[in-house]
C-alpha cells in the first residue's frame, strides 16, 4: 500500500528504473517487464492506464519513511559470519546458488526483504524452486531448478554444479515448494542486526 | 531456327507447371486420400488433422531429425500452420507477408508482404496470421487490417483485394481462410473491441461478397430477443478461427466467440446468441441451419473457436454424422451434426464453474463464479481449457487428441463503456501460472468423451496436436519441445528441442515419397524427415 514496496520496489520514488518518462510507464504498466515478475495490464483501457500512471507518479512526492537500521553495519553482517555471500553475488563477487543482489534494494521493498530473511521458504521465487531427483540408476541430486521443460530438468547443486536429468530416467521428482536452501536468520540474527542487514540491502541499487 | 525452338520449350514447361499447380475443390475435398499434400488448414475438411502416412512409426521416430530450417524476419513469432500442394510450401509470416519455400529445401521462392498501417489496432490478441488456403492456383490471405488477397501460388502476383472491414473499430483477420468450391470463407477477430461478429463468404475468383452472416442477430431475425437494447450491436461474436465444412450436407460448422464487453455482463443480459456457440451454416446462402450455444451469456471469455471435429460413429446403437468439439469452457460435447441435437458432454480438464452440463445441454452454472470487484478464482482460466490450437482425431484408434491447459485465473469485474476502437472488455483476469498452472495431452474416447490416456506436460500448452497413420501424436510445448506420443498409450517416444516457443500446429506430407512432418516454433519453420 501506499508504493512503498513488497515483492515490487517501492515506487515512492522521483525516478523509476524501467520508467524514465510517462510513455515508458504507460508501456510498463500496459506490457509489464520481460523477466520480472510485473506482468502487464493489456485488459484496462488507455485512460485507465494513463489514472495509474498519474498515481504512481504522484508516490514520487510521498516522503519515504527512512530504515531503521544502519547500511554499513548490514554490510558486516553480510560479509561476515551470516554466510550470505556464500550463496549471493554482489557486483560480481559472492556466490550463485540463490538471486544476485547487486540491486536488490531496486527491486524489493523493505517488508519483503525482512520476510525473505526470517522466512525464506515463504518468499522463493519460482526460479530458485528446490528440489530432489533420484535417477532409476540411484543416483539422488539435490538442488535449485535452473530451468524445466516436459523431458528434462536442470538443477544447480551446493557446489555449483549444473545437472541436466532426463525425466524419463527419473524415479522421483520431488518440488519442495515452500522449501529453500537458505537458513531463517530470524532467530541466527539479533533484531538489531536484521534492520541493520535490511538497510544494506535495500540500499543496493546496482551502482558499484 | 535455334530461337524458335527455344521458344517451344519454353511454352511446354509453362503449360506443364501450370497444370501440376492446380489445387481443385475435389483435391481438398479428397484430401484424406492425398496425404503427400496438406492442402487446407486442419487437413481435411472434417478437420481432423491426422495424416494418412505411416513411414514414421513408434519403431523408428526415435531417429526422427531435422531436415531444413527456415527463419522468418518480418515480424513476431508464428502461429500459422503451412500447407503443401505440388513441391511448394505456403506459409503466413506476422504481420502480413506470405511466403512459398521449395519444399525440398526450404528455399524461399516467392514471397508477398502488405505493410500494416501505423495505426494499426490489435486490441487483445498479437499481431498474428494462422494461416492460408489454397484454391485453383490462387493462395488466399486475410490480413490484420481486413483484406483478403488471392495471390498467384506459382509466382505471389496479387490476383485481387478486397476489404471487408474496418480496423479502425477493432475488426482485423487473424485466421486462415477456408476455401471450398468457388467460395473463401473469411471470419474476423475483435470479440474485446466490441464489434459486431460476422463470416464472409467470396468468390474465390473475384473477391466478390456472396453472402455474410452476422452472428449477433439484429432486429426481427431468431436470437435478436437474447439481446438488451443496443446491446447487440456491440456484441462480439468474433469468427476468428477457421471452420469445417461436410461437402454432402453442404454445411459450414464455424465457432462464434464470446459475448463483450468479456467480463461484466450486466450490460447484456440474456444468453447473447450467438456468443460462444457452434453455428451451421448452408454453404450457399449463409443461412442458419442450426446452432448450439456451449456457454450461455458467458462472462470468462470463454469463445467456441476451437476446431470443430466432424467424425461418423455409432451412438447409443445407432450410425450418426457427428461433430464434437473439445471447449474452451473445460467440457467436450457430441452434436449431431445434421441438425445440431446434443448428445452428450464430458468434462475433460479442471473446472469450477459448472455443476454439471443438463440433459438439454445447457450448463447449470454454479453460485459466486462470476467476476467480482475484488476477483473471483474460477477453472479454466481466461485462455481456457484448451483454444484456438488443433485437436486431432485419429481414425485408426478412434480417439480424439487435445492439448489442455490446467490453469485457473481470477476474474474481476469494472465499469465497461464502449468507445469505438478501444478495448471493451468490463474487467480483467489474473492467470495461476508458473507452477500453479501445467498442460497435458489428452486422449479421448470420441463417444464418451472419457480420457483414455495423459501425457503431462510442464506448462500449458499453445501448440496444437497431428495424429499419424504411424501410430504417432505429434505435439508442441511452451519450453519449445516438439515430440512425439504413442497414439495408443500416450507414451513418449520421441523429442526435439527447438530453441522456441511451440504455437502453433503441425502438419504432415511428403517429399519425393518420404514422408515428412513441419512445425512452426519461435519465428522458424522446421521439418524433420527420417
């Protein structure tokens, strides 16, 4: 509510990434982003559009209440005994079992920052999807979906590994929807350290 | 001497090659019997999209590979379904261009374009083209902006041109004409825009209007009283998929789209004949001979444009000429297809609108499945349980082949104002996808509707289905997969991946004796011979 943010970025904002001008936020609205989550909206008619445009541009006048936390205190956090880097790049340097978040802090709001970090499983994207196969030969793999089609499936394991597996030599396929790989920091982290975690993140916009 | 001489040959072969490129109504007609060719869009005219041929079988497809590629450049991704006559293939690119290739090498050897105007409305479907029709030796095209051209098959020379709607108010031709003896039949899109839906029928060597039949009836003719005030003249009914036509009842059977605006029918009450119903048509009068509405006063956007299958077969004892159609609306239905009784539906994908279907067909529509302000969750969704992609019936196993989609959407409801030339659709519809959604390949029994066999798939499908003399169903997936199903038990004998989305339907026939099977996939024709 109120475009502050939550699985899309915050809107209340003087500039939009995928929006410099008003034609370039009408065609996100109407078409949405390819390889993103927004989907477009190509039922509402042109002066529809042309309302959410004008409202979401109003939200960049809406003064943004600041974060609790402290940014560079989240980054120590991050670097450091969390492990987070294990598993997530930033500007090229981290892991690449979970999302690069080089600019997290562009695509996310606050809220759904802190909920993917108590709740991981709760906040999964579908491209991070974990899962299990056990071939007929026995063999089990463990890992994040990278990419699925009718015959075949692609899984990342925790070393980073890339498996392709036929369905048809599968004996198990198990989608641990709901499930990650990645430990709640709800209880590994102090309250106080979460905000200061959250600051960080939401601040990466990808800018080195 | 040497000149004249030359001149002799020249004159010999002319004549030869036009004799060879003639596509007559009895070829089409016998079309079934002339598997070496695919000469109208869904095979034969019954539009069962099998193929005679029986070279690839289960025993061999495992060695199936591509023989030629050919990429489009002219516009987006295809949906259109080729045809074949006489060592050329016809093909529709997006926007609107027509291209022959050798069918032997891909090698383009004539191609037609007609530019699309800058103005050009598109409202609610991609700027697409299903396909064509071969008739004589003209290649018939509708384009987005509603003209149909006929084209020379040997040489792309335009024949004649004609408009038969303006695009202005939403009207464009997305689906491949139907060409029958002397006549095209052409249907429209724009069922969101609001139009008033129609089939043209032309004569197919002048272009010349024979008939038009409105399928939003007007004042004082049958089904007017289903409409409201001025209701009907803003009621869709678009015709935007190509029919099928039985040449000894001399009937059209073409399915009519959904009532608009889609998703608030408040405006429209009443059941909005002929919204979302088969119509059979007298092929030469464009009278009404019967109709059968799947989906009275409809509010999901569920249109009947899915192919209508006309198949003979026994039924409680007794020989009928049938025409069964797999709907949008998540139930398969048997008709007679003579005067249009209802026999029987079945239920063959998720849904959770319907109780059930009653004895007289009508659906007994189950309590808050309507779109709502806030949504209201209802299977199908918006595209349906399955659409415009082919189904394929199969006369050896007697089974009906359907790709389905297992998606369910929710459905909202708005103010809808008509305003010529805009979207008219009183709501809107947010789909279930990635893996709350997934797709199969269904066999059904055609008497019972009962499914015989699944293949799951990894999503829902936009690609339709040919079944083989081989024994084979060959079909297309999202993730770009194009294989091939035993037609007995739905095992999987046999795969491709072509690099892009599969949305379209596939074809069979033969090059020098082999036989060959294409498919459009992302913006590229591929065949694949043994």
């Amino acid at each position: 509510m109120g475009g502050t943010g939550g699985e899309g970025p915050s809107l209340a904002r003087p500039t939009l990434r995928h929006a410099a001008d008003e034609e370039a936020l009408v065609k996100v609205i109407q078409e949405g982003i390819e390889g993103t989550d927004m989907p477009g909206a190509w039922q509402i008619s042109e002066n529809e559009v042309r309302q959410i445009a004008a409202y979401v541009r109003s939200l960049s006048r809406v003064e943004s209440a600041p974060l609790p936390g402290d940014r560079e205190r989240g980054r120590e956090v991050f670097e450091g005994a969390s492990g987070c880097g294990s598993c997530h790049m930033i500007e090229g340097e981290g892991g690449i079992l979970g999302p690069d978040l080089s600019d997290v802090g562009l695509r996310r709001g606050a809220a759904y920052l802190r909920e993917s970090l108590v709740s991981p499983g709760a906040t999964i994207a579908e491209r991070f999807l974990l899962v299990r196969a056990q071939t007929r030969a026995g063999q089990e793999v463990v890992g994040v979906r990278v990419n699925e089609d009718s015959f075949t499936i692609q899984l990342r394991d925790q070393a980073g590994r890339i498996h392709s597996l036929s369905k048809l030599e599968l004996q198990d396929l198990e989608k641990a929807f709901g499930e990650s790989l990645m430990p709640s920091y709800g209880s590994e982290l102090s309250a106080f350290e979460l905000d200061d975690l959250i600051a960080y993140l939401a601040s990466l916009r990808g800018e080195p | 001497m040497k000149r004249s001489g030359f001149v002799i040959v020249i004159v010999i072969v002319v004549a030869a090659s036009a004799a060879t490129a003639q596509v007559s109504y009895d070829r089409i007609k016998n079309a079934a019997g002339e598997p070496a060719s695919w000469l109208t869009y869904s095979g034969n005219y019954a539009s069962h999209r099998f193929s005679a041929l029986d070279e690839i079988d289960a025993s061999n497809v495992s060695r199936l590979r591509p023989v030629w590629l050919y990429q489009t450049t002219s516009g987006g991704e295809l949906e259109t379904s080729p045809l074949v006559a006489d060592g050329l293939m016809y093909l529709s690119e997006p926007p609107a261009t027509v291209t022959a290739l050798d069918v032997k090498t891909g090698r383009p050897v004539w191609s037609w374009s007609r530019p699309m105007p800058t103005d050009l409305r598109t409202l609610g479907f991609p700027r697409t083209n299903r396909g064509l029709a071969v008739l004589g030796d003209n290649v018939y095209v509708g384009t987005l902006d509603n003209h149909v051209v006929a084209l020379d098959a040997a040489s792309g020379a335009v024949r004649w041109d004609v408009q038969i709607a303006e695009n202005s108010i939403g009207y464009c031709i997305t689906a491949a004409p139907l060409a029958i003896d002397g006549k095209i039949l052409v249907g429209v899109s724009g069922g969101e825009a609001g139009v008033r839906g129609f089939l043209d029928a032309l004569d197919a060597d002048t272009g010349e209007r024979l008939w038009r039949f409105w399928t939003i009836p007007g004042p004082g003719e049958p089904g007017h009283e289903t409409w409201s005030g001025d209701a009907w003249k803003t009621g869709g009914g678009a015709t935007w998929l190509t029919g099928s036509y039985d040449p000894e009842l001399d009937l059209l059977y073409w399915g009519v789209g959904n009532p608009a605006p889609d998703w608030n029918g408040d405006v429209r009450p009443g059941d909005n004949l002929y919204t979302c119903a088969l119509i059979a048509l007298d092929a030469k009068t464009g009278k009404l001979k019967w109709h059968f509405q799947f989906t009275p006063h409809d509010v999901h956007d569920w249109d009947a444009n899915q192919i209508p299958v006309l198949v003979d077969a026994e039924v409680d004892g007794r020989l009928r000429k049938l025409v069964v159609m797999a709907n949008r609306n998540a139930f398969y239905y048997v008709l007679d297809r003579e005067v249009g009784t209802f026999l029987l539906a079945s239920q063959y994908s998720k849904q959770t609108w319907a109780k059930e279907i009653d004895e007289s067909g009508r659906p007994v529509v189950l309590p808050s499945t309507e779109p709502t302000e806030e949504g209201t969750l209802v299977w199908p969704s918006l595209q349906g349980a399955t659409n415009w992609f082919s189904p394929s019936y199969s006369p050896k196993t007697r089974l009906l082949y359907v790709a389905v989609r297992e998606m369910g959407s929710y459905y909202y409801k708005a103010e809808a104002e008509y305003d010529a030339g805009a979207l008219f659709m009183g709501g809107g519809e947010r789909a279930l996808d990635g893996d709350e959604a997934s797709g199969a390949i269904r066999a059904l029994d055609l008497a019972t509707g009962k499914m015989v066999w699944n293949f799951q798939q990894h999503s829902p499908p936009w690609a339709g289905v040919l079944s083989t003399a081989g024994g084979l169903v060959f079909a297309g997936a999202e993730e770009g997969n194009f294989f091939a199903l035993d037609a007995s038990t739905g095992e999987p004998r046999w795969q491709f991946q072509t690099g892009g989305g599969v949305r379209a339907n596939p074809i069979a026939f033969e090059v020098e004796g082999r036989q060959h099977i294409a498919i459009a996939a992302g913006k590229a024709i591929l065949v694949f011979g043994l």
